[in-house]
C-alpha cells in the first residue's frame, strides 16, 4: 500500500495527542492516526489522511483501544484535538491550503 505525503509526513515528528500519563514522547514511533468519525469511514474504508493526527505509538494505542488505562471518550477528545495541532502545523507548513 501506497503511503499518502501526510502520511510520511509524520515520521519523525513530535506527537500532536499528548495524552498525559500516556504519550511516551518518542518521535521515532510517530505515525498518523485517523480520527473515526461518522459518514467518513466505515469497514474497509480509513478516513481521509487529513483526520489524522501526528501520534507516539502509545497515544495511538489509547485512540485506537489498545490500551484500557484510558477512557473512550478522554482518548478521542484529545485525538481530536491532536488532528486539529497536525492541520495547523500542516498548514503553516504549506502542506495544506485553506
């Protein structure tokens, strides 16, 4: 499978999730995640590239279920807003355009 430029874009970045007590803070294990929102994905479909947002493999375990120490609802409030800290500094970057 293809990766997307927004993709490959978050190797090596700083994770925009910052779960506390969660984010391990180790770019080397950044990867984009995909925010699950309804009417934008479904099985076999992942949403577009730019629901996603810059995530340490151990934020990404919380947004994803994997881990247990975190509730649902906390893990998507802050993987939301971890998607909206990846737009921004993708559009300061110039990778998107509004």
């Amino acid at each position: 499978m293809r990766q997307s430029k927004l993709t490959k874009a978050a190797r090596s970045r700083e994770c925009q999730v910052r779960i506390p007590g969660v984010c391990n803070g180790n770019p080397e294990t950044t990867v984009l995640a995909h925010y699950r929102l309804a009417g934008t994905c479904g099985v076999g479909m992942k949403p577009h590239d730019m629901q996603g947002a810059w995530a340490c493999s151990a934020c990404h375990d919380a947004c994803d279920g994997r881990r247990r120490d975190i509730d649902r609802d906390t893990a998507r409030q802050y993987h939301a807003e971890g998607v909206m800290r990846t737009q921004a500094a993708l559009l300061h970057e110039g990778m998107l355009t509004a």
